[in-house]
C-alpha cells in the first residue's frame, strides 16, 4: 500500500500544550478514496529530515488550515487582514512543494495548501477576497452543522480538455467553499484552470510539471468517497501515488 503524507497544522489543546494534526476527513479521504496509507507529518522542519521523508511518502497532500502563508513569503508586509500564522509549516510546505513539483513526485494541494503551491511558485495572495470589488464571501459560515458549513455554495468551471476537465468528466463542477484568501498573482508556471462565478480562481496545476501537482481552493474532503467530484479527483491522485509506489518515474525532470 502506497503511503502519503499529510502536511497539517499545529494546535494548542488548553492554549497550552501544542500537538500536530489533520482533520479526520483527510485521512478517511486518502484511506478509503486514493487507497493509501494515511500519514501525518509534523509541520516543523526542525522535525523533519527532507529526504527520509520524501523516500517514506509515495505523495503529499497538502490540507487546509486556519492560519495563512505569511505575506513576507511572497514579499508583502503582514496586516491584521492576514490573520493567524504558521512560520514552522511555511518552512516545511514551500520547499517541499518545489521539491516534488521538480521531482514528479505526486502531490494534491487543498485550500491552504492550494494557496501554499501558489506561494511555493512565486505567486501572492489577496488577505481577504470578500473585501474585492465583485467577490461575493467565500469564508466558511460561523454558525451551523457540519453539513451546512461544507455544503456546495457554487459553480466552479474548469477549461476544456484541461486536466480538471479530463478527471472530472465536465466543464462545470459544484463545490462548497471555506476559504476567505485568494490568489493575487499566479506563481511561475502555474496555470488557473478552474474559476468561481465572481472569478476567484478555484482550481490550478503546475505546468510543465513532470507529475501530478493540482491544487483546489476547496474542500473535496467532505464526503469524498460519496460526492463524484471529489472521489474523482482523490481518485486520480491515487493513480499518480501508486504509479510513484511502483517505481515509475518521470522521463524528463525539469527544474523548478
């Protein structure tokens, strides 16, 4: 069984006592959709040795998170718009994402994460995208159950014959939305492929790139093996992780 690793969060218990974690969701989803062992890394790279690491994981998944990429990542001065922090993760996310965005090996970026592959490429992000003319909220409702948080809210419309195209099978697509940033500039390389209704960009992929490197602003997690769109796109990541597991490689590696 191939193994992904899980790039998650630090959290206090009691505002005391620190641990590392990753929702439920997302390792259900690489259980039972992608087929692969579940695998939570500590988001430190004080922590963690960058090639053991990518030699035990056949993947990375990316999740989401409540604190952002920090601004100074891609050149900007941080304001109270930009919330919470996570400097450790940042120092583990980005270069790992470059590493396998050169290497081929198989990632899937999700809400901050898609954010995180955008920032690893050289991209910037918006602090709050609500706060742009014409965007309508995309932040997460602060009240009710879990199913109405992670209910789908709108479209999202990917290219033609695109790569989002060819997994899920159509040109428009319906997605929940918890997020409140966005991408400002795309990173070197990174191509938009899928767009809300207001024109936030929702889906992305590293072109050129020798393996799968997708990223989706939202949160295919919830019920992953029950909706078609997110079983479809777990469902192509596992194919790119077992292929990684069975010691296929990319032909042409190409620098980031």
């Amino acid at each position: 069984m191939p193994v992904v690793g899980i790039i998650g969060n630090e959290h206090l218990i009691n505002d005391q006592y620190a641990i590392h974690g990753g929702g439920r969701m997302i390792s259900e989803a690489v259980a039972h959709v992608v087929g692969a062992q579940p695998l939570i890394v500590p988001s430190d790279p004080s922590l963690v040795h960058m090639e053991k690491l990518k030699a035990t994981c056949d993947g990375f998944l990316f999740t989401g998170g409540r604190p952002n990429v920090h601004p100074e990542e891609y050149g900007e001065a941080p304001t109270e718009a930009h919330g919470a922090f996570d400097r450790a993760r940042d120092g583990l996310a980005l270069p790992l994402i470059r590493d396998c965005v050169a290497s081929g090996q198989p990632i899937l970026a999700i809400c901050r994460g898609f954010q995180e592959l955008n920032v690893a490429m050289g991209g910037s992000l918006y602090p709050e995208i609500r706060d742009l003319p014409g965007r309508m909220n995309h932040r997460m409702p602060p009240d009710g159950t879990i199913e109405e948080k992670f209910a789908l809210r709108h479209d999202v419309s990917v290219s033609e014959g695109g790569p989002f195209h060819r997994i899920f099978g159509a040109s428009v697509v319906k997605t929940n939305s918890l997020h409140g940033q966005g991408i400002k500039t795309t990173g070197d390389r990174i191509v938009v492929d899928g767009y809300a209704p207001d024109g936030t960009e929702e889906a992305i992929y590293v072109d050129g790139a020798p393996g799968f490197a997708l990223g989706v602003q939202w949160h295919p997690e919830y019920k992953a093996g029950e909706d078609l769109v997110s079983r479809a796109l777990f469902e192509a990541f596992g194919l790119a992780v077992r292929a990684w597991a069975a010691g296929e490689r990319p032909k042409r590696l190409r620098s980031v």
